[in-house]
C-alpha cells in the first residue's frame, strides 16, 4: 500500500471519471477509499493495483475527451504525474 499525495479536487475529478463507468468490484473499492479520503480530508492510501485502476480511468477519460490526445489541462495533467510516479513510470 502506498499513498498518493492527490488534492481533495483531484480526488472530485477521479471520481467524476469513474462516474460514467459501470465499475467491477474493485473499482468500486477505490471510489470507497477516495470518497473515505474526501471525507476526513486525507491522503487516500492505494495498493498498485488500485492505482493502476485510477490510470485506467484516467485513460478512458482523456481518449474519449482528448481523443488520445496529449493533456494540456493543468489539473489533470498533475493527476498523470501523481499517478505515474507511483507507479515508477517516470
């Protein structure tokens, strides 16, 4: 487990991603573990895997918004950061 320093706007606009979803089991743990967060206004603690799921709404967000695109909006583009560096992806 490992936590992910995301702001609690970050963890709105995850949400929001997940939100037009139909998420399975786990994913339905990660949005638990961010609205937890949201709710005592702390850093939300994921495993790998719970983090590479918030990458792959990450990536279903921004091909369907951006096409495939690169991400030139601000907020979001630190999400990537945040999420790729603790994944040691960067």
């Amino acid at each position: 487990m490992s936590d992910i320093l995301l702001t609690n706007r970050q963890i709105r606009l995850l949400m929001t991603w997940s939100a037009s979803r139909e998420l399975f089991p786990d994913e339905e743990r990660v949005r638990r573990k961010l609205k937890l967060a949201l709710e005592e206004n702390r850093t939300p603690t994921l495993s790998r895997i719970q983090i590479k799921i918030l990458f792959a709404w990450a990536e279903q967000w921004w091909g369907s918004h951006y096409g495939g695109c690169e991400v030139v909006n601000p907020d979001e583009e630190a999400i990537l950061r945040k999420i790729r560096a603790a994944l040691g992806w960067d």
